[in-house]
C-alpha cells in the first residue's frame, strides 16, 4: 500500500496483494497521523456490494453519516 498527502490531497494506492486480503476479509486500518493529517483512523474493506458492506459493519457506522452509493453509477 502506499499512503501520501499533497496539499489537500491524500493518496492511497492499493496493491494487488492489498486487494486478495481485502476480499479475504482482511481490512486496512491505519491513522492519518502517519501522513500529517491529524488523528484519524481509517478503515479500508471489500464488500460485493455497498448495501453488504453496511449490513456488514453497520454496528460500526453511524447512519446519518453513510453514504451509500454506486462510484460506477451513471447518475452519481
């Protein structure tokens, strides 16, 4: 994985190996500080679609702050 900040910008590039242990069910979890970015954990996870990557981490996920939707989608 690699992890960079330009400007207001941040930049995180995936690996194939990253990609097989995210659909392995492996996440990525790091903190921003690592970029100067402040005190901020991430979380990075696969899921078929984004519907089941809510049920799956919903107890996780406050509602009114997710955005569900499709990046490959026409209307979005």
């Amino acid at each position: 994985m690699i992890k960079a900040k330009k400007g207001n910008l941040l930049i995180l590039g995936l690996s194939d190996e990253n990609m097989e242990r995210l659909k392995k069910g492996e996440p990525i979890k790091f903190n921003l500080n690592e970029l100067g970015a402040g005190d901020q954990d991430v979380l990075i996870f696969n899921g078929r679609t984004e519907q089941s990557m809510y049920e799956e981490m919903k107890e996780y996920i406050h509602p009114l702050k997710t955005v569900l939707n499709n990046s490959r989608a026409k209307e979005n």
